[in-house]
C-alpha cells in the first residue's frame, strides 16, 4: 500500500514510483524483475493501467457471478 515508498520520500527527499499489490500475498522474483525491466524501459506507467485494468475486470466477474 505504499508504505515503504513514502518512508523512501520522507527520509531521502527522491521521487519514488510506488508498484503496489493488494492481494494478500508477497510478490514473486518474476513479478518485481517486470517491475524493474519496465521501469528502465521507461513503461511502468503502462504495466501499473494494465494491472488495474485486470483487477477492475475480475472484480466484475466475481459481480456477474454472485448474481
């Protein structure tokens, strides 16, 4: 939830891109070396909408399936 990035901007005064998941489990090595690769290359912004976008159409489809 983003608690080590404000620390990180608190304490040493640098912008720091947040990747957050809130899903009750630690990330993989897998998941943060895509973090990384797309923070160099320059596309987290992207991997952070596409990430939502994902979370926003499972939620939807735990709606439709309780109805």
């Amino acid at each position: 939830m983003g608690q080590l990035a404000m620390l990180l901007r608190a304490k040493y005064l640098v912008d720091v891109k947040s990747v957050t998941k809130v899903q009750g489990v630690s990330f993989l090595a897998d998941e943060i070396g895509r973090f990384i690769r797309a923070a160099l290359a320059g596309r987290l912004t992207e991997l952070e909408r596409d990430k939502m976008m994902v979370a926003k159409l499972s939620a939807a489809r735990v709606e439709v399936g309780a109805s």
